[in-house]
C-alpha cells in the first residue's frame, strides 16, 4: 500500500446561504476567513434605541445600533448581551439574519434586531459586542431597559368621612351601580388611594349634565405608594371617575361612582311646631346669626337701681379679669416645628370636631349640629409655629397642609400643648 501526500491551499471564498424563517428566505453572507495578520478589532457598536433608562409595554423591544467597521476589512458578526449574558447570536453586519429567537435587519447605517421570544417583565441591561472571525472584538457602553406589560391596579380606601374602603380596579365588581357616597360641604374633600409606585392616579368629576366640572391628579414616587388627593367641591350631585397610567402608559379604570356633597343642618324645635324646624346651615359660621334672624324673638327692659348696677358692672369686671387669665393660660395648645427643631413658617390647619348628639337625659334640646365643617386656622411666621386650637381634645382630627406635603393627624392622646414635628 502506497500513500500520496498533497500540499493543496485553497483560496479563501465567499458563498450565500439562505436560511428558512415563517415569513420566506432570507438570505445571509458567509464571510470568508479573516487574514492571517488580522489584530485589529472592529469599532465598537454604538446603541440607538430604546434610549438608556426607558421602559416599554412591548415585550418584543426593537433593538437598534449603529453599524462597526472592521480595520483589516473582514466581515463582522454582533453578540447581544440581556443582563451580561449572550442571548442573540451571530446577528449579520450587511444583511438580514434569523436565528429561533430573533430577526434581524440592516436599513442603511443601523442593525435592527427583534425578539422572536416576548421578553418577560422586568428590568434588563443591553449592550452588543462587535467581533470578527479572529477573534478581535469591541463593546458597545451598556444601557438600561424596563420591560412592563401589565397594567397598574388601584384601590380607594377612603372618601371623605367614609373609611375601610376596597374600592379595587382589579375587582370591578366592588363598586356597585348605585354607590352614592354623603358628605358635608362645600369643602375640600381627600380621597386616599393605594397604588403602584410611579403611577400617576386621575379623578375626573362630572355634574349631573355630563360635564367635567373639575379633576385632580398625583404620582406616586418610586417607594411610596399611597396618594391623598383632594379637590374642593360646592354642593350638588357629582359623578366621580378614578383612573390609573403608569410610567409606559398603561391604563386602568375604576366604574364610575357618585358623590353626594349637601350643606350641614340644624334642627331646632321649637314649642307648638311639629315636627322641628331644620335649617340648612352655610359653611362659614359667621353666617347663623343672619339665618336666625327670621326666628321670634323676644326683648325685655330690665329696670335696675344704682346699687344694682354697681354690683352688675363688679362682676362683669371680674368675669372679664377671669376671662383674661383664661386666654392668657391658654394662649396656645399646638406648637409646629420642623425637622430642625424651628417653627414652622407657613400652613394651614383644619381641626375636624365629632358630632355631639343630645344627651339622653334632655328630652328637648334646644339646637344641636347634625354635622360639622372643620375649622381652619391659618399659620404664618408671625405666629413663631404656635396657635390656639378651640376645642382641641382627644377625640380631635387635625388636618395640616404645608406648601410641600399633607398630614392628617387622629389624636388618641391629649396634653396641652402638643407638639408636632412636620415636614
């Protein structure tokens, strides 16, 4: 047996292939091999879209760079890396290719690659590595992506005076066709909403014709959750439609419900009319005297002898020295400081008093509120942070409103003055 060694070099070829994909065949270049004095890499990729730090609802995100150059002049293949791992291979620098978990294209300058596979939910970082067949390669910078296709879930926990709330968007079925909730007003009215972080939640209110007499809005930030919004209403029938888009615009909707706001009422019943007679009562109550006018009334001369008046005119002296000394211990009962240990400069504080129904001893009382609008008390810096609150007690709900931010405080605890850190 014989052997015949040959000492054959081939030409380095370049060849087409096409490669089957659902759509038709695309077809693809074969480079040939790279130089034997090829040491140079190509130039690294530069990333075009989806820009750093966006987020998207697609889970197929089109991924664009720019197109590397190759030095030596051999062909060059890119590797895209999800989250530092090698995910698409292989992906052409001069035509289309297809591989089972992605496509590919080139337009003029760009390579344009797109998932075949929907990316889950979730945070990624991308970057394309350049690299020919010698081996030499170059990285793109990395880049950040946000992936988030469903969307936001919403809950209102309270109305007004209405708490332990589940109004829940992913529960349409929590919210009945005839809802209708009471309150007292005109006044601001807070809904407290629980919600995702970065989301931003729209109340829209309707009057009974349809139109949109007013709205409010705010976003969540991306650790906290909860929203208190609040829009000032007068009175009437308003219909109220919450509504939920986050940061890629994904919406949601709560059904519609209505909301009730009428003035308060003071029932007073007065000897030989049945039933009582009930007044509505203004918000402002420097206006019940005004209401009360149209009342009978009854006016008696009081006849006094000189001595009398003396001893009269002694005891309101004293009751006004009293009075003095009252005020004077009692000049403040809430005391607003910062962080910081200062006064707090500017705010506003509505104190909210529960109803006080007659007492069941009384049979006939003369006047009682069936509701109360809270009482607002203005601070600015000439009050050094410390204001007198009437009828501050434990039972009390004290609402502040800075110009950065909103606390509504239930007092379980009292001793006078309470001092409060806000803010």
């Amino acid at each position: 047996m014989s052997f015949v060694i040959l000492n054959l070099k081939f030409a380095p070829i370049t060849h087409a292939a096409e490669i089957a994909t659902e759509s038709g065949q695309v077809t693809a270049t074969i480079p040939a091999a790279p130089a034997s004095d090829d040491n140079q890499a190509p130039t690294s990729p530069i990333l075009i879209r989806p820009t750093d730090g966006s987020a998207t609802a697609d889970p197929h995100p089109e991924l664009v760079w720019r197109r590397s150059t190759d030095p030596d002049g051999n062909t060059i293949y890119y590797d895209l890396y999800l989250n530092g791992v090698a995910t698409y291979l292989g992906i052409s620098n001069t035509g289309n290719s297809a591989d089972n978990n992605y496509t590919s294209t080139v337009v003029d300058s760009e390579v344009r690659l797109i998932p075949t596979t929907a990316l889950s939910d979730g945070h990624y970082t991308w970057l394309v590595r350049a690299y020919d067949l010698a081996g030499d390669y170059s990285n793109s910078t990395t880049w950040d992506l946000e992936i988030d296709t469903a969307p936001p879930n919403f809950v209102i926990t309270s109305v007004d005076t209405h708490h332990d709330l589940t109004l829940d968007s992913a529960n349409p079925s929590s919210v009945s066709d005839d809802l209708t909730f009471e309150v007292t007003g005109p006044k601001d009215i807070y809904f407290t909403i629980e919600t995702e972080p970065r989301t931003t939640i729209q109340l829209l209110f309707y009057d009974s014709d349809g139109s949109l007499v007013t709205q409010t809005s705010g976003t969540t930030s991306s650790t906290i959750s909860t929203l208190n919004l609040y829009s000032h209403l007068d009175s009437g029938l308003y219909t109220v439609q919450a509504l939920a888009f986050d940061h890629v615009l994904l919406t949601t909707t709560l059904p519609p419900f209505d909301l009730s706001v009428t003035m308060p009422t003071l029932t007073l019943p007065i000897p030989g009319i049945t039933p009582p007679i009930t007044l509505l009562i203004p918000p402002a109550l420097k206006d019940l005297p005004s209401t009360l006018a149209h009342l009978p009334a009854t006016v008696a001369r009081i006849s006094t002898r000189p001595g009398i008046a003396i001893i009269i005119f002694t005891l309101i002296a004293l009751a006004l020295l009293l009075l003095l000394i009252l005020l004077k211990k009692r000049r403040y009962n809430l005391i607003l400081i910062n962080p910081q240990g200062t006064p707090l400069k500017l705010a506003t504080i509505y104190h909210s008093i529960p109803d006080s129904p007659p007492s069941s001893h009384h049979l006939h009382t003369p006047a009682f509120l069936t509701h109360r609008a809270p009482f607002r008390y203005p601070l600015d810096t000439s009050d050094k942070g410390k204001l007198y609150i009437r009828k501050l007690n434990r039972y009390s709900t004290l609402t502040i409103r800075t110009k950065t931010s909103l606390h509504i405080l239930s007092i379980s605890r009292y001793h006078s003055p309470i001092t409060l850190i806000i803010d």
